[in-house]
C-alpha cells in the first residue's frame, strides 16, 4: 500500500509538481459536467458559464443552479438566525464544547499577530502606512462529502481579528431540508457570524463576487473548495480579491529512526483520509522507520472507514522516500513547499533551520498536524501545489488594506523634486517632470 521509494524514484513521481488545475480531470466530473449541461464541456467552461448566469440572473440564477447541480429547490438562499441558533443547540454538547475551544484558540492566536500602522518623520515630513480592515469579505465552507465547520472558524474569526465589518458565509444546502449541516450552522453561531447563506460551488463564488438581490458582493472571498469552487475563484478575481487557488490537500513528514511508527502511520493516514488526491508523504533516512510505517499503516487501514479513499490516494500521490539523512530529507521538503511539514525527530528546531519554505511547520510527535486542522490555533488555510513557496496561510494581514502615507514639508518635497524630474525626464514623460519644475519655480519665486 505505502510503497518506499528511493530518491531518484521519488524525484519522478511522487515528488514531482505540476498544476493540478491543469490536470485531466476524473470521469466521474466530466459525466458529471454532461449530466448538468447536456453536453460535455472542460471545467473552466462550465464554471465560465455558471458565474456569467448568476452575474446576469442573481438569486434566479442561484436557484436553478443549486436544482440542477445539488438537486435542492431552494425556498431560501439566506439562513435565518434563529436556525443558527437551533442547529447550536441540536448538536451534541461535547462537539459544541470542542468547537467553542477551537474558536477561542483560532482567535487567541490572531489576536496576537500584530497590525502595526506606523509614521515617520525620519525621512523628511511625515511618511507611513495605515492598516484599514476590509468592510466585507465572502468566507466559503465546503459541505459536499462531508461538513467542515473547521474551515468557517479558521476563516471567519482571522477576518473578525482584523476589523471586517461584515462577513459573508456560503455553504452547500443539505438535500433534505435544503439547510446547511446542522454542525456548520453551529459553528457559524458560536463564531458570531450573522449571514449565512445556503448556497454552494461556483455559483455561490459568483454570488459573493458580484452580488444578488439577496447575496451581498464581498470585497474578498476565502476559503477552500472543489475544483469547481477553485476555478470560479480564478475567474473573478480581479472583481474581487482571493486568498489562494488551494488544491488537494499535503502533508510531507520527517522523520528520523526514533520516531513512533505507529504514530507516524496514523499521520499518513489522517491526510490520505481528505481525498483521493491528497497527498502523504514520509522523509526518512532509516529503512528500518521505513518498513515500520509500511506495516503500521497496512495494521490501522483495516480499522477505519474511509478506506477506500485512503488507499487510493497512498496510491496514487503517497509513499515513503528513503533518503541518504535528515539534511537530505530538508532539501526535499523544502524543495517541494508542502501545506504541512511535520517534523517527527530528535532536534526539529535545527532541521527547520533549513526549511524556509511550508505553510505550517510541526514540531515533534505531539505537535501532530491533526491538531492543526482543528484547534491548534494557526488558520489551517494554507498554499498547496508547491505555492508555499510565495504564499502564506490565512491571517489576519488577509483581511486589511495597506494605505502609505505621503505628507513631505516643503524643504524636502524640493529637495526631492529635482530627482524626480531627472527621472521623469528619462521615462520620456515630460508631464512628470513639468510637475517638479512648476514647484521648484514657485520656491524660488517665493524665495
């Protein structure tokens, strides 16, 4: 199942990148795409035509969609709050109390990162930067496979840290009642978000970016979603602001031959358990780690019931690599910028020296990366496919503006203008330059 891979194996396969947008998409979308179309289209076109009808058609739009993709005839698109208020109190109190701890350990972490506006005179006047929250920012929570009221809480309370006036939720309407899972609603009431609205996949992209009768236009829109949701991100950017294209889910592992197979295996696991196309992988020096976790996690496969979907994605995406040391094992993971990288050795705080680029480090084998799924702290809205080497997780800086701050005293502004004008004059704009001459002229006619 977990099979182990030398480097140079490694290098073609499994550690090899590519866009997974770019990929062949699965039957099962392309029959799906036919079914709801009529005809078979790529991806992007579908999605091209969703958005463009929900731009034009609004809350109509949203309905026919949501009929044809989910099989949901919607009577409401926004949840009223006594039904947040409800699902709280529907679901049972341990999971209640679990998501209550996680909200306040999401929030008391934001709470820390520091949004400094700042000014200076140092530099003749006063130049700086002024940090301003953003007034309504969108946040989508998946709820097709399975609900994840984990993902409103990590994007919606960084976005309440930073000042957002206004948040906007959208999440796929269960089957039965056409409500949202009872679990996200929840979540929604305990982190104090007022607009929910029961609305999923591309069209509810379109509906935050654009607006509807019902549904307000959002000036950011987090959160990750399906290849679907993703692509309809792409497309309206630039209309709106997003946080990243997230793709499947990665987890890479270090690990030297003191580590606890058992637990590493279940590590490997746990990320499998997303999606066929997730991605676990382990670095490891020792053969005999190697071979440990092999059969560890062949032992507690048998016992869980995503199997399947583990399986698979072991298959296809994961597997041990057998490296020459841990510094070896650095280079590759930082090589490959993984969303996690777990850090199960003796010393991780000296092997992460040597890793600059992941979007969440884990050190040692209590700092395990379930944990930060769920109640760590850190939003677990991190870059995948290799853009952790230019992006960063979601956090508080997500949600502000930075306006700089220009207000030069005379004296400077004329002993600047000069310069300015020097280099107007060699961009060939004339214009530029004429603006510096005209003050130095007043200056001098003052003078």
């Amino acid at each position: 199942m977990l099979k182990i891979y030398s480097v140079d194996e490694a290098a073609s396969t499994i550690l090899r990148r590519d866009n997974w947008l770019e990929r062949e998409p699965p039957p099962a979308v392309m029959e799906g795409i036919a079914r709801v179309f009529g005809e078979r289209l790529a991806p992007e076109a579908a999605v091209r035509r969703i958005v463009a009808d929900v731009r034009a058609g609004g809350d109509d739009a949203l309905r026919r969609w949501t009929a044809r993709i989910d099989g949901v005839q919607l009577k409401e698109v926004a949840i009223p709050p006594a039904a947040m208020a409800a699902a709280l109190e529907s679901i049972p109190g341990e999971l209640a109390e679990a998501l209550r701890l996680a909200a306040e350990r999401i929030r008391a972490f934001h709470e820390r990162q520091p949004l400094p506006s700042w000014t200076t005179t140092e530099l003749g006047g006063r130049l700086g930067q002024r940090l301003i929250a953003l007034q309504r920012a969108g946040v989508y929570v998946p709820g097709g496979t399975a609900p994840l009221p984990s993902s409103l809480l990590m994007s919606a309370i960084p976005a309440q840290v930073a000042g957002v006036d206004e948040i906007v939720v959208t999440t796929p309407p269960g089957k039965e009642d056409g409500l949202p899972a009872a679990v996200i609603l929840a979540a929604a009431q305990i982190a104090g978000v007022e607009k929910v609205y029961t609305v999923g996949g591309a069209q509810a992209i379109a509906a935050m970016a654009y607006g509807t009768e019902t549904v307000p236009a959002v000036e950011k829109i987090v959160g990750p979603g399906n290849l679907f949701v993703t692509l309809a991100k792409r497309q309206v950017f630039g209309q709106v602001g997003i946080d990243g294209l997230y793709g499947p889910t990665e987890t890479v592992i270090i690990a030297d031959e003191e580590a606890n197979a058992s637990w590493v295996a279940a590590d490997l696991l746990a990320q499998a358990e997303h999606d066929v196309l997730a991605t676990a992988i382990l670095l490891t020096p020792s053969p005999a780690l190697a071979e440990a976790v092999q059969r560890e996690a062949g032992r507690q496969l048998e016992q869980l019931s995503r199997a399947e979907i583990i399986a698979a994605s072991l298959a296809g995406q994961g597997g041990i690599v057998l490296t020459t040391d841990l510094d070896e094992a650095a280079q590759l993971a930082d090589a490959f910028a993984a969303e996690h990288v777990c850090l199960e050795v003796a010393e991780p705080e000296a092997l992460a020296n040597r890793i600059q680029r992941g979007g969440c480090l884990f050190f040692g084998g209590h700092s395990y990366e379930v944990l930060g799924d769920y109640v760590a702290g850190p939003s677990h809205s991190l870059p995948t496919g290799g853009t952790a080497r230019f992006s960063s997780g979601l956090n508080v800086l997500d949600f502000v503006r930075i306006n700089s701050v220009v207000d030069l005293d005379q004296e400077t502004a004329t002993e600047l203008g000069r310069a300015a004008a020097i280099i107007a004059g060699a961009e060939q704009l004339t214009a530029h330059a004429n603006a510096a001459h005209v003050r130095a002229a007043y200056v001098r006619d003052e003078v």
